[in-house]
C-alpha cells in the first residue's frame, strides 16, 4: 500500500508534531516498504538536534545519552500513527557501535553490539520513506553502507544458526526428535537471515516479514520455492523426523560456508 508522504507531513504540521529543531523525518516500517495494508499502522522516527516534550509523550529507554526516546501514538484518517523522537547525537552513538573498530574488538561475536531497538533504527534507516530531511536520510544511509552493520548481523546470525545446528544434531542423537525438529527450524530461521542480510536485506526484527524480505532479494543460493518447502515443512514425515532434521541442517551448513561476513 503506497503512503501518501504530503498526506503525513500535513498531518504532522497540523497537530504541531514537528519538533522546531527537526533533522528529519521519515516514515519506516511495512509501510515504508509497500508492505502495509489498510490495517497497518504508521511507523514515523523524527530526528531532532534538541530533546523536544510533544503532547502526550511517554518515554522509552534505550542504552544511549540520553537514555530515552520520546513515543506518541494518535489516529489519524483511520490509521493508527506511532511516532518516535529521538536525537541526532544518538544516532551518532548508535553509528559508533557499528565501527569498523568496534567490529574489529569481536563485539559482534557475543550478539550485544546492538539492542533490537538500535538495531531497528538502523535497518529502518535504510528502507525508510523520507518526509523531511531528504540530504539527512541519503547521509544516514551512506554511513550505516560504510559501516560494519552488515558484517555485524550476518556474524550474528551465522553464530544463532551454528549453535542451533548442534543443539539440533544432539537432540537427535539424545533420542529427542521433536526437541531437533524445533532447533533445526531455528537453524533454517537464522541461516536464510544471514542470507539475506549479505545482500543487505535487513529486517530480521520483526521475523514475519522473512518471506517478504526473501522474495525482494531473490538470492542465487537459494530458491524462494526451496525455502519455502522448507519453511512450510512441506515434506516433513512424523514417523521419519530425521530425514528432514538432516535435510535441513545440511542445507544450512552448506549456505554458511557460502555467505561472506
């Protein structure tokens, strides 16, 4: 469903919703990505260079300075709208986390370079639909491409799904098949994640949208008809769980040794 950005931006005018200092602002989310629908709501960050108190604000903690972001939810032509304020310095920490240097201190291994929250934000950054600050977003964008964002996540991922791959195999071999099922569908989750996130398809938050995300990138490796055999557990066999626990957990060996961090 395609937004109509004058639409929201006469709407955020209106309700004196724009922060005097505002950098931008952009919408993200399905929405931004055309996969919304009439129900879907409205996701908008606005960034601004100084905290600003809108009406009816609450606020969310993040692990930055200053340690919250401003949340407002109001409805507006029959959709629901959630707008999220947060500041320019934090964006630059956010950013700092992604260092090639911070990377480089194997931050990444251990899965806390980044909350999901931060983590959001940056994905967002790169699939959002600008509103305000157009020059804003394309330098956004520029600097989370020349970051270690990408290495960041498929490092991640990669190390989600190799653990799930042996939790897997062991349950297989403990006489726990359907434990193995359950760790090999995390397995197969996190390893078409890292996938996609190669070719810088972000989104893995939240996992509803894979499917989407796949079809978008269409990767070589892996067809979209494949995945979704095994996704869907097309062939799977309850008196033979571990023909397609193996299936699977080949298959996901075999895409590791081929995605590039």
């Amino acid at each position: 469903m395609k937004i109509d950005t004058a639409r929201v931006r006469e709407i955020l005018h209106d309700r004196q919703l724009v922060p005097d200092t505002c950098q931008a602002a952009f919408v993200v989310g399905s929405s931004a990505r055309g996969w919304g629908n009439e129900k879907s709501d409205i996701d908008i960050y606005l960034v601004s260079g100084e905290p600003w108190s809108g009406p009816e604000m609450i606020d969310v903690s993040v692990p930055l300075r200053p340690a919250t972001v401003g949340w407002h939810t109001f409805f507006a032509d029959n959709r629901g709208c959630d707008l999220a304020y947060w500041l320019d310095d934090q964006v630059d920490q956010m950013l700092a986390k992604i260092s090639w240097d911070a990377f480089d201190r194997a931050r990444a291994a251990s899965g806390d370079a980044l909350t999901v929250r931060e983590e959001v934000f940056l994905e967002r950054v790169t699939t959002c639909l600008p509103l305000i600050g157009e020059d804003w977003v394309a330098r956004r964008r520029a600097e989370v491409g020349a970051s270690a964002f990408r290495s960041i996540l498929v490092t991640r991922s990669l190390g989600q799904a190799d653990r799930a791959v042996e939790d897997s195999l062991g349950q297989l071999e403990g006489g726990d098949p359907h434990s193995a099922v359950l760790s090999a569908r995390i397995a197969l989750h996190h390893t078409v994640d890292a996938l996609l996130e190669e070719q810088g398809n972000y989104g893995s938050e939240p996992p509803k949208w894979q499917a989407r995300r796949f079809r978008e990138t269409s990767p070589a490796t892996l067809s979209f008809a494949r995945y979704w055999e095994l996704e869907t557990m097309r062939e799977y066999n309850p008196d033979d769980p571990s023909r397609w626990i193996n299936e699977v957990l080949t298959l996901c060996q075999d895409l590791a040794l081929k995605i590039e961090v």
